[in-house]
C-alpha cells in the first residue's frame, strides 16, 4: 500500500479563509416574502474594501437593492 498524503493548505488558500473570518459581518441577503432576490459579499484587508460579490435579481433591479446592500456593508465597516 502506498503512504497517504494530503496537500498542506496553500498560501493563497490560508489567507482567503483568515480574509472571511476577518470579514464574517459583511455577507447578507435581501428577501422579498421569503425569496432570495439579492445578495452582497464585502469585506476589507485592513487598508481598503472590497465588495466581493454583488447580486440582484432581474426581476428587482432598478429599485434601490443594491445601493442599500452597498449602503449596510459602509456603515457596519465605518462603526468596526
């Protein structure tokens, strides 16, 4: 039988995850009547943020989801 081996975590890999525990209170959703309609990833590296991931539903757009989404992520980052 051959020895097992398992590849140690990468750099790359050890500082995304050390990035979304450092980040944990930026990922929300928005719902209408329990549907999913948006969704935003963010976070900051210490020095600038990011938003990550950015999502509205075609059927929502145009509404003001996203800048509201954006606008949650800068104030709970500027009250951190």
């Amino acid at each position: 039988m051959a020895p097992s081996t398992k590849p140690l975590p990468s750099e790359s890999f050890i500082n995304a995850l050390q990035y979304l525990l450092r980040n944990l209170g930026l990922r929300f959703v928005a719902e209408v009547e329990g549907q999913l309609i948006g969704t935003i990833m963010a976070g900051h590296d210490g020095k600038r943020g990011y938003v990550q991931h950015l999502s509205v539903a075609d059927s929502h757009r145009r509404k003001g989801i996203a800048t509201q989404l954006v606008s949650l992520c800068l104030k709970l980052r500027e009250a951190d």
